[in-house]
C-alpha cells in the first residue's frame, strides 16, 4: 500500500466551495480508480488555506501512472485546480511504523 | 479527533537508525500520552530524507498542552532531534472529506 499526501494552498474565502468540490470530485472520479483503497480530505487548523489529500493506493503506479494518464485526471484537475492558490506538493509514502 | 501532520527531513543516510529510534520513541513515550489514539510513521518515496509522522489525537489541547508541556517532550525531542536536518514542520488537520 502506497499512501498519496497531496498538500494544497487554496484562495482565502474559498474553503466551503473548495471543500465541497473536492469531496464531489474525489467521490464521483478519484475513488473510481484502479487501485485506490480510499482518500481522507483534511483541513489544517492554523491555516484553513491548507489542505491535505490523502489518498490510499494499492501501488504507486496505480497514482503515478494509472491516474495521472488516464482522461479521469484532467477531469479532476478541472475541477479543484482553480481553487488553488499555487502548485500543489504531491509526495508518496510507505509505511514503516505505527501504533499497536 | 485531531490530526496532527509532523513533517520531518534528516540528515542522509540515518533513515535505519531514525526508523528504529522514532519507532520506540512512539511506542513507548507518545502512545502513553493522554489522548494519544494512535500514530503512523511514513517514509517518502521520491526523498527518503523525509518522514512525515501523523498522530491522531482526541484533541488539539491533548497535543499542544498535554504532550508539549509534558516531562515526556523533551524525551521525546531528545531521541528523534538529533536526526533532524532542519526544523520540523507541524501542523493540525480537522477531517472534512472521506471515502465511503
């Protein structure tokens, strides 16, 4: 399992809009592809311009090649890309510990 | 419930020995702490100098005030700060969005 942190800066004031769109978005496109497991949207307490994408993938291919090559990501960014403020920062990760 | 994101990037060729000290740290000094539900270490992908801790807290205050003001924060601090590159970066996340 791959886990997707995607961090976000959106235009101030646009937070409900933002919010809505991408929960739609990520239901409706994201959700709908190969491979991935789930995704959990966050908003930062000290800066509600920031947020945080976490989306859950069986591989990192499934992100890096599956979806962002496929018509489904230009959908996606169509619909959240306005929202942001500057490019967004999207990393992977593996999991190497947690708690019991 | 409270996401706290810690953003951390060490210094290179450490990640076995920061891997193994921020495991026991976690275990045995953060999953005690008051409020503490649980942790996931993550490991980047694309720069394996950077590890991004997510904590999940019952509140913010059990983070901010219960933890940080703790005899446990330094010991905390002492174990995994070595290992730090540059200064932390943390924030708080409130879940707005998830999968069904």
């Amino acid at each position: 399992m791959i886990l997707e942190i995607a961090d976000f800066r959106i235009h101030p004031g646009q937070g409900a809009a933002f919010e809505a769109a991408i929960a739609g978005a990520a239901q409706t496109i994201l959700a709908r592809s190969k491979g991935c497991q789930g995704y959990k949207i966050n908003r930062c307490v000290e800066n509600p311009e920031r947020y945080v994408l976490e989306v859950f993938w069986d591989m990192l291919e499934d992100h890096t090649v599956g979806f962002r090559q496929s018509d489904a990501f230009p959908q996606w960014r169509a619909i959240i890309g306005p929202f942001f403020a500057g490019p967004p920062v999207v990393e992977h990760f593996e999991l190497v510990g947690k708690s019991a």
